[in-house]
C-alpha cells in the first residue's frame, strides 16, 4: 500500500509548469508521481519527456489520448491532429520518445492509504478522450463505470483540464487539473493522494515561463500558444460549455 501519490495530468509539454509542480517539498514526500496522460503534445515535448524519464521508477505513467494521436501521427496511422500544435510536437519527439509513448498503459491500479485500490486514467476508464464533467448526470457516470471491479472505489482521471472532486455511485472522481494548460484559473493544478485528497495549485512566475517559452521553442505560433494557455485565457464557463454536448447530455427543455 502507498501513503502518498502525487497525481500529475495534462502537462502538455510545458517544461517550466512541471518543474515548479516537481520542486514542491510536498511531492517529494509522495511514494509515486503517477501520469495521467497528455504528457507531451505543448512547446518543450522533448525536454518534457527526458526530465520525467530522469526520474526513474518513482514516475508511473500512462497514456492520454494526445500521447496517442502524436504516436499515430508519427507512425503513419493518421494524417492529421485537431489541436494545432500537436504535429509540431509530434516531429520534435526521437525514437526512444516513441516507444516510450507506444509502452504506455491506458489505465492501472494501485492501492493508496485511505482510499484503497484506485484506479487512475486519463478520461474515462473505458476511453482516452471520452467527457465526464463535475456536473455529468448520474447514469452517465454509470455508464462510464460499467465493468469496474467492485473494488475499486476511487476513480482518478483527467482530460479535461479542470479540477474537481465529487461522488457518483458511491464512487470518489477525482480530476486534479491541468499542470501545462489550466482552464478557468492559472497555475499548474496537481493532485496529492493519501490518506485524504488535496487538489493543490503551484504558482510560479507566467510571464518569465511565457519569455522561456518563446525564447526555446520553436513551435511558430508560440508567443500566442504561450499567453492564452499559461494564463488560463479560457473559463471554466467556457470549457464546461464546450465540453458539455461530449458528455451525452439532454439538452432539451
């Protein structure tokens, strides 16, 4: 059993958001730091991908759909990416990049001080891009729950950038937010596991991130990419609305 996780999702390839989050004294008191996908698809995919390979065995990784789309599109198996930045990305990774990204699991399970066996992922358990929202209904969490184990009673993921807790189906969700691209309020959101839940935010210094960025990356649109993302440009208004026809909801009166 572990007695602390410290829960990273969505980084999207901005090196200086994931340094300030790996420099709280806090996580390093965590056990693990899992990965719940989106790790490299953003301005530094590469420097983001050595400094968590440099860590070793204490990082637990797994795949989001954008770690997936950037593998694909490196191999062949599709020719384009919605998100504008994602086949940039995609070019700047090496081999050892690829088949590190190729490795990765969907979801796994581990067993946490106080909340027993979770069960991490990046969207839903069943789907990398699926959308379950902090107020999806009730029978759409049921169905995005169907198959789990009984056992498993917390279910952690991430997808979609905005942090929440909240119980469905006697079940914990927990979405720790984006560390690289927050929506509705700036920072880099992280999670920390055991025995309670904290949803955490690092602050760290946007506007010499924004400098680093655009001074490091050479992804063409980066000065753009850099003040709308770091600087949570999009509410959470905004990404709920957006977000919402994905979950199935009725819309009707």
């Amino acid at each position: 059993m572990l007695n602390r996780v410290a829960v990273l999702s969505d980084i999207h390839g901005v090196l200086p958001a994931l340094e300030a989050v790996l420099a709280e004294p806090d996580l390093g008191t965590a056990d693990h730091i899992v990965l719940t996908g989106d790790i490299t698809a953003g301005p530094q995919p590469t420097q983001v991908l050595d400094l968590l390979t440099s860590l070793g065995d204490r990082v637990v990784w797994i795949s989001g759909n954008a770690d997936r789309e950037l593998l694909e599109y490196r191999r062949g198996q599709r020719e384009k990416i919605p998100d504008p930045i994602a086949p940039w990305a995609a070019e700047q990774l090496r081999e050892d990049h690829l088949d590190l990204l190729n490795s990765l699991p969907r979801s796994l399970s581990l067993t946490v001080n106080g909340l027993g066996k979770v069960l991490f992922c990046h969207a839903t358990p069943r789907d990398d891009e699926e959308v379950v929202l902090v107020d999806s209904r009730l029978d759409r969490w049921e169905e995005v729950f169907e198959g789990l184990d009984a056992d498993i009673r917390t279910v952690v993921c991430g997808h979609t950038h905005m942090p929440f807790v909240r119980l469905a189906h006697s079940r914990l969700v927990i979405n720790p937010g984006s560390v690289g691209m927050p929506y509705g309020r700036a920072g880099a959101h992280w999670a920390l596991l055991g025995p309670g839940i904290e949803l955490r935010t690092t602050h760290y210094d946007l506007h010499a991130a924004a400098t680093r960025l655009s001074r490091d990356s050479s992804y063409p649109d980066i000065t753009a990419w850099a003040d709308y993302f770091l600087h949570a440009r999009a509410s959470d208004v905004e990404a709920l609305t957006a977000f919402a026809p994905r979950d199935g909801r009725d819309h009707s009166p």
